[in-house]
C-alpha cells in the first residue's frame, strides 16, 4: 500500500516576499540553474532583457532567448510577495509557442527544488529525464530513498 | 522496508507524488515537511488530491512495467 498525493505549484521565492535580497534565495539559486539547463537544451542563451513585437527591449529579472522564440521568455520575481511571472510577447508568431518555454523552465525548477528538499531530509535521490516523442515535452521523474 | 518517494513532475509543474513505505500519520508529517523544503527552494505547493494506492494497482503496474498515467492541469502562474 501507497499513498498518491498529487500538488499544484508555482513559483514564489519566499525570502524576496519576507525582504530579503533576490541573490540571497535558495529559490533564485534554482531557476538560474533551471535557465541554465533549459538554454542549454534549446541552443538558447541566459540574459536580462526580451524583445516585444517591435523590437523593443524589456528589462526583467531574467530572460531566455532561443533559435525558435528569439524574443524570449523573461521572469519577474514580484518583490513584495515573491511570487514569480513569466513574460513574452507571441504576437504574429503562430508556428512558436512559448508557454512550451515557460513549461520546461517551470518543470525544471520544481525538478531541482524537489531533489534539493528530498537531500535536505536525508534522501538518496536521482532524476531521470525521458523525451516524449512527437516532441510533445518531456517526463521528468524524481526518486528519494531514504 | 525502505521508505521511498517518487514523483513524477509534469510540464505544468504539477506534482504528482507516491509515498512508499509511509503508514497513516507519517505520510501526512512527511508532506508536510516536504511542503516547507520545496518553498525554501522557490515552489509553493498546494494539495490537489490524495488517495490510497491498493496492493492491487501495485501488482498491475509491476505487472505492466511501472507504467503511470499523467493528466493536464491549468498552469496558472503566465
């Protein structure tokens, strides 16, 4: 016998919410990782700014910019509660999706943020990572043994 | 026997976790502790559902490979 509990999460680094600095929260450690191993992923690289519609630069906490979505998906992390938003302009970019973008940043985070709490608590813990063909994103499965 | 977890995380970010090993009240403390590690690494996680696995559907999925199903939900955080 097992017990199945599923959650939804979302992102919120709760240190900038309650003042602290955003380079002082472990979460902020773990999305610029998961941007890291995203941009990696899709050719895309790290950086601060997107583009809108008409090229206009916008500034963000941090942004994303690959082959496919040149534009890119930025984040702001709210700085009264912490909570993190995602931004991109899609306008006339039918054949581009770029929530595929914030669903593989969003996945990765909370891949690493649950692996660095099962170790926080004395789990032995892998990841493993398996495509879905159709390039219909991928399975990320984490495992803790204590 | 050996206390595991396993969790499958979907695109949208949902959380899907099956608790091995746990009996009753452990499985609920062990949530709970899991819940306040995950917002010190940035995630805010909120219960969806919760249910008990029987011995049966254990065997089933030996039987057919581990295989798990998934489900879409709303991101709600663009």
């Amino acid at each position: 016998m097992s017990q199945v509990v599923s959650y939804r999460s979302k992102l919120k680094l709760v240190g900038v919410g309650s003042g602290r600095g955003i380079e002082a929260d472990p979460g902020w450690e773990i999305l610029c990782d998961a941007m890291r191993v995203v941009a990696e992923e899709l050719n895309g690289v790290v950086c601060r700014e997107i583009l809108d519609f008409f090229g206009r630069p916008r500034r963000c906490s941090l942004a994303l910019r690959t082959p496919q979505f040149p534009r890119g998906v930025g984040i702001e992390v709210c700085p009264k509660t912490g909570w993190v938003s995602f931004l991109y302009d899609d306008y006339g970019m039918n054949e581009v999706d770029p929530k595929s973008i914030v669903g593989r940043i969003t996945q990765t985070h909370v891949a690493f943020a649950l692996a660095r709490a099962l170790r926080d608590m004395n789990y032995a813990v892998e990841i493993d990572e398996s495509e879905i063909p159709g390039n219909a994103g991928r399975v990320v499965t984490v495992r803790g043994e204590l | 026997m050996a206390k595991r977890i396993e969790a499958i995380v979907e695109r949208d970010g949902t959380l899907n976790i099956e608790y091995i090993g746990f009996h009753g009240p452990d499985c609920r403390s062990e949530g709970i502790s899991l819940e306040k590690a995950l917002s010190h690494y940035g995630v805010d996680a909120s219960e969806l559902s919760h249910r008990l696995k029987s011995e049966e559907e254990v065997e089933l999925e030996i039987g057919e490979g581990g295989a798990k199903g998934s489900s879409e939900r709303d991101a709600g955080y663009v």
